[in-house]
C-alpha cells in the first residue's frame, strides 16, 4: 500500500509541474505579445500610414504650418533645448522618430530645439600678464587666440596692450580671443651711415661717437682701396641700430693678404662696384720747330755721312724747341649694353597680425651678401621680388631685421 501511494504522489506532483510550466510559457507568449503591441503603438511604427518630415534646421513656426501638423496627422512636441553653435537659436537640432518613419495617425513627433550660440562677457585683459590671461580665459570658457607684438610706452613688457573682441562684449563659447602683447618702449634706433672708404681710425672714432661698439675687424685685399680703408660694414650701411650694437668692419689690406675668411666675407654685404676710371699716359716729347723759305717743309737738320772725315750738319734755320704733348692712351671704346641677368620671382605672404613690419630680402652670394629689396608691409601682403640666379646662392627673409625663412635660388 505503500509504494501504491507514493506512486500516486509522484504523478501528481509531476502533473501539476507540467501545468505549472504551461501556463508559465503561456503567459510568455500573451505577455511578450501583449508587450510588443503596446510597444509598437508607444513607438508609432506598426500600421503607420503617416510619413514623418524631416523638420531639421527648420524653424518652430516653420515646423507649425507644414501639412501634416496642420492637419493633425502628427502631433510636434518639444522635448528638450540646448545651446548649439550650428544651428540658430528656436531651429529644430535633432528630432524623433526619425524623418521618413511611418506612424500612425496623430502620433506625436519629439523636437530637439537649439537655443543659439552660448555666449558669455568677454573679460577685460588689457595689461594683463599672460598668466592671468590664461586663468581669466579659462573662467570665461574662452580660449587665447593669435599673438601679436607691438612696443608701447604705457604698458610694461610681456603685457597685453590690446584685445580682440573687446571687454564686455558677448562673445561664444569656447571661441579664440586675439591678443596684443607689449613689448615696452620702442628702443631708440638710429641709421648706420655709410663708412665705405673711410680710414679704420676715423670709423673707430664715429662709431663710438654714434653710441655704438666697434666690433671684429676683420682684412682681405682690394686693389681699388688704400690700406686700412673700410670696404663695407655688418650690419649693413643704413640698417637701424640701438645704442651699444656692435658693427664689425671689413678693411682692405690693399695689396697684402688679408685675414679673413669666405665665410667671415659672406656677413658683409657689398655695393655695386664701381667701374675705375682710365686715365690716359701723357709722355713729353722735344720737337724742333722748323721753318722755310719756300712752300716745302724740310727737315730742322740734314746729317750726312762721310767716311773719313767729319760729319758736317747743314742747318738753315732754328728756333728755340717747344715741348709737346704726346697722348699715348688707346681710344675710348663704346661701353657695351649690359647683358640682362636671368632672374627668379621670389614670393613672400606676410604673417597676419595687427601692424605693418618692415621686410628686407638678402642675396646671399658666394662672393657675399647683398641686400636687394627693402620695404613696410601690412599683415598678409604678398610680396613679390626679382632675384638674379647665381649658383649657389640663397634669399634671406628679414622681418624688423629678425630671419624668418631662407630659400635656395638655383
């Protein structure tokens, strides 16, 4: 009886596991149907019969007069708004369900719409050391943009002179403020006058008198000069220094070995030469004046010779001799035209910034360097200059006698 029963048990409990399991499986399958059909009426995608528009970079009131709003096919509803700087402020940024979904009828399309370009006060900075510009910036969600210098009498060095956009003015976010740095007072600067071929005493002499240190001094041979005359200086003739710049000077050796090197010649530039001037030899000649009786000119004295006895000279007429001028100089040939060198246009884009800044190109030749164009240029000029192509030569780039860039030729 026993085992009867507890066979009985065990088909029951295993019976009402099975119905269990059933109707687990069943609610399942209504639940997860019922599931998908609120979810796709909550998501309007099943049975749709309305296209959705692509409201995009349209206005809200733009967004109100299209047919299917109009209409109520389609309800708009504004979900959220947030700043954008690419889309204009009541624009439509982002939107839901997406643009060509059907749904049904009266269903509701969620907006994402842009609140314009955050902006906030620009900050004022004006003599400002770059360390608070950077923390008052940053506090402002600002950024520092270009950098520019410029010499100011009112503000110290390394000090901001001058801003763009000003102070107060509303600027956006995470945008660049342009910044103009002070480099303090201009100092005084006065042109190098031309010492070519002035003796290296007196050059010592006027340098010094001028404010300025005479520098390395430096030999090479020149036929054209005398001994201890300045053939050319570095910096060049005429370049603006300040007070206590050094100039080193080039003096000829005249016909003697001089000491410097090419590349010590190299920092020198050079004028056009000049061409020497020829002067014609005169020589001083005695020439008998003679005159005659008659209309035939003869000879101031006629020698004949005799064997053994004396030469005997028969003279008509003399008179006192008078010097006379003979020019043995070779006549003065036609000077050729010059020959046209071939040249290479060089081009030059100034860096933006806020003031003109003076530019010098040099032409930097095996026999030495030669300044070749000189100028005042506003930010993004492009200059444009002819260099003639000598072999193994380059163009140095100054801006406010400072290198900025180097270019071969050849």
């Amino acid at each position: 009886m026993s085992k009867k029963n507890n066979t009985d048990s065990c088909l029951g409990v295993m019976l009402k596991m099975t119905m269990l399991l059933v109707i687990l499986v069943a609610i399942l399958v209504f639940g997860g149907i019922f599931a998908y059909e609120k979810l796709n009426e909550f998501f309007n995608r099943s049975g749709g019969n309305v296209l959705v528009p692509d409201f995009k970079g349209m206005h809200t009131v733009e967004v109100m007069r299209t047919n299917e709003v109009k209409n109520k096919e389609i309800e708009v509803i504004t979900r959220e708004q947030k700043y954008d700087d690419r889309q204009p402020k009541g624009h439509v940024i982002a939107q839901y369900p997406e643009p060509g979904t059907l749904v049904k009828s009266g269903k509701q399309v969620l907006l994402t719409v842009s609140l314009g370009l955050q902006k906030v006060s620009v900050p004022n900075l004006i003599g400002k050391s770059m360390r608070e510009v950077d923390v008052a910036l940053m506090n402002s969600q600002l950024s520092s943009g270009n950098l520019a210098y410029v010499f100011s009498d009112k503000i110290s060095p390394d000090r901001i002179v001058g801003q763009s956009p000003l102070s107060s003015e509303e600027y956006g976010v995470n945008k660049n403020v342009d910044l103009l740095i002070s480099l303090g007072k201009k100092p005084e600067k006065l042109p190098l006058p031309n010492l070519t071929g002035v003796n290296i005493d007196a050059a010592k002499l006027k340098i010094k008198s001028w404010g300025l240190n005479v520098g390395r001094i430096v030999s090479k041979p020149d036929s054209n000069r005398a001994k201890y005359q300045i053939i050319s200086t570095n910096p060049s003739p005429y370049s603006y220094l300040r007070k206590g710049e050094v100039v080193n000077l080039l003096v000829s050796s005249g016909s003697d070995a001089g000491n410097a090197t090419v590349d010590d010649i190299k920092k020198f530039e050079f004028s056009t030469s000049q061409i020497p001037i020829l002067t014609p030899k005169v020589t001083i000649e005695n020439k008998v004046a003679v005159t005659t009786t008659s209309n035939n000119v003869t000879p101031t004295s006629v020698v004949t010779p005799s064997t053994n006895e004396e030469t005997k000279i028969v003279k008509k007429e003399e008179k006192p001799t008078e010097p006379t001028v003979k020019i043995n100089a070779e006549p003065i040939k036609p000077k050729p035209a010059p020959i046209s060198k071939p040249t290479k246009e060089v081009i030059f884009s100034m860096p933006d910034g806020f003031m003109p800044k003076e530019v010098k190109f040099i032409h930097i030749k095996p026999e030495g360097r030669e300044q070749i164009y000189s100028g005042t240029h506003k930010p993004l000029d492009n200059i444009k200059v002819k260099v003639p192509i000598v072999p193994n030569s380059k163009i140095q780039i100054y801006i406010n006698d400072v290198p900025v860039e180097e270019r071969k030729i050849d």
